[in-house]
C-alpha cells in the first residue's frame, strides 16, 4: 500500500509472538524482498477496531505513522471487516489510541482522515538531551544544532515519534537532505534518533517539504512529520489553523487549532497483493 508515495507492506495476523524486526528488513529490501519504507503488522485488538504496529525498513519501531496510519484503515474498511455505517474507526498503537474517519467512493476509501493525537513538547517526550531548564515549548521552537560547522535552527516536536523541522528559505528541491538528514538523524542530543524534516513556506497555508525518516532515509512523504511541520508553523505565526503540506509524492492536509489533536487527511492506495514465502 502506499499514502502519497510512502509506501508499506501491510500483513494482517494474530501472530503476538514473532519477530517481526527481521521480516521488515527481508520484505522491504527493494532488491531481494518486496520493496517499502515499512511494515505495517495488522493485529486483533480487545477494545479496538485493530492493533496496528509499525516497523521501519531496517527493522527498528516505527511508533506510529501517519501515512501507514491511513493505509491501515483503508484495508480495513475495504476488507468489509467494520460494520456498515460505521463512522468512526479506533486503532490501538504504541503510542495511544488513534481514530480516523473515512470518504468513500464507489463504495471503496478514498480519503482518510485520522486523528494524530496531541503535539508533545516536553525534552523526555521528544526525547532530547538538552541543558537544564529547556523544557519548555518556546525553548523547542528554532532550538540550534550545529551539523558540519553550519547552525540549524531545529523545531523539535514529537507527534508519538520525534521530528525536527528545519524551515528553510529555498526551494527544498535544492537542500542537502541526503548528506545532512542522516547526520541530524544520528545527532547525539537524540538518543532515538530523529525524523528530519525541511519546509519552506509558500502561500496561503501551503508547504513544501521533504522528510529524511528514522530508520528508512529519505521518502516521498511523512504523515507525521506533515503533522509536526503544520504544528511548528502554527507556533510561529505563519499558518492559521490548516496546511496544505506538499511533498515530492503528494498532498497531505493537517488541521491544528493551537491546543489539542492534529488531524492529518489524504489518500491511501492498494498497489498489489501476494504471497511471501514462510519460511
């Protein structure tokens, strides 16, 4: 499956038990496996539609992602496994409880959108190792990280996982994201490693962006990281309460009112279907 250009293998089981760190890394490989960004393991849940876990292309936590979020609903629904006229659709993750809501056409998803939970900004929330007393959001906001002698104004948010936003005055096309997003990415003040996103502001509510993730390197789009750019930019005063988020595989739409859940809203597609091997 694929949300704007970010694209899954997606696996339905109720296997709790296996590792699945080592069939992410085998059944993303685009030369020897299937080929993704990462994993999505579709589990029963007690309480919950579905439990939805995320695992990056080298095999590591994804926590949570917004694009996986939204193919994950889609072949939910798709798949005739909620009850007709259902509305509303609650995913259980590591990360908390999500919901998501759902635009049909031709009887089939053609729109999610998905409640991405609350911004956090607290250094053990991110998590970042910073000095003492910056805790605080404003200290989060254009906070300075020095990467090959060059100072980058970072906006650290976590939506579930972490991300560091970097606006940019460019054109993004023209940024080092290959070279600089990985030296961010392992940067020590971020003991998890971190999702590195440049955006540049365009014009009523509108952002293009490019994400480096954790874990994968550069992909077409990233869910949560369009939700942490449209959180950041609310914070300074450039948006008002809506993005639009461009990214080099689509569109995304972010809604944050300042206080409490970001909504995150875009397409979902099946791309094939098959078999793996057991092994």
């Amino acid at each position: 499956m694929q949300g704007t250009g970010n694209d899954f293998v997606l696996v339905e089981t109720k296997d709790t038990r296996r590792d699945w760190a080592p069939l992410a890394v085998a059944m993303c490989d685009r030369h020897f496996g299937i080929g993704a960004d990462g994993l999505l393991v579709i589990l029963p849940s007690a309480r919950h539609n579905f439990q939805m876990r995320v695992f990056n292309s080298d095999g590591s936590d994804g926590g949570i992602s917004g694009n996986g979020l939204r193919c994950a609903v889609k072949y939910f629904v798709d798949e005739g496994k909620v009850k007709p006229g259902k509305k509303e659709i609650s995913i259980e993750t590591t990360t908390g409880i999500k919901t998501a809501t759902v635009t049909k056409r031709a009887d089939k998803v053609a729109k999610v959108k998905a409640g991405m939970g609350e911004p956090r900004f607290e250094a053990q929330e991110i998590p970042v190792v910073i000095g003492r007393n910056q805790s605080k959001v404003k200290s989060m906001i254009k906070y300075p990280v020095t990467i090959d002698g060059k100072e980058l104004k970072l906006n650290l948010v976590s939506m579930g996982n972490p991300h560091a936003i970097y606006f940019y005055r460019g054109d993004v096309d023209n940024f080092p994201l290959a070279s600089l997003g990985p030296k961010v990415e392992h940067h020590k003040i971020f003991p998890q490693r971190v999702n590195f996103e440049v955006a540049r502001l365009l014009s009523d509510g509108q952002i293009e962006a490019r994400t480096w993730e954790r874990g994968v390197g550069e992909t077409l789009a990233c869910g949560s990281g369009a939700c942490a750019i449209t959180v950041a930019a609310r914070l300074h005063g450039y948006i008002k309460d809506k993005a639009t988020i461009k990214e080099p595989g689509g569109t995304l739409e972010v809604e944050w009112d300042g206080l409490g859940e970001v909504f995150l809203s875009g397409p979902a597609e099946i791309v094939f279907t098959g078999e793996w091997p057991a092994n």
